[in-house]
C-alpha cells in the first residue's frame, strides 16, 4: 500500500499563515492507519469536531 504523507500540506498551510490543521478521519477501525499516520506528524486527538459540515465537505464555524 502507498502511504501518503501530509508534509507538503503542512507546508503550505503554514506558508498561507494557517494556525490550525484538523483533519478529520473518523473513529471507527477502519480509520486507524490514517490515525497513526496524522500522530506521526504530531497531531493529536480532539474530542468533538472543530466545526459543522455541510454538502461538499466545507467546514463552516
């Protein structure tokens, strides 16, 4: 399996000034590979998502 790094955006957003990166993968098994791969880069766990989504995947505060 390919694994994909977030390096380069993590980049980016800190070059366009962003403060905050929260990538959402879900909880369910399913997602712990992407779970482990989001804490190699430092991220850490929240408790409820940081927003309401709507149709398109647009977080909206």
């Amino acid at each position: 399996m390919r694994q994909v790094r977030p390096s380069a955006s993590i980049t980016e957003a800190k070059h366009l000034g962003f403060t905050r990166l929260s990538p959402e993968t879900g909880t369910a098994e399913f997602f712990l590979p992407a779970r482990k791969l989001y804490e190699k880069f430092g991220f850490s766990y929240c408790e409820q998502p940081t927003g309401r989504w709507h149709v398109g995947g647009v977080l909206t505060g």
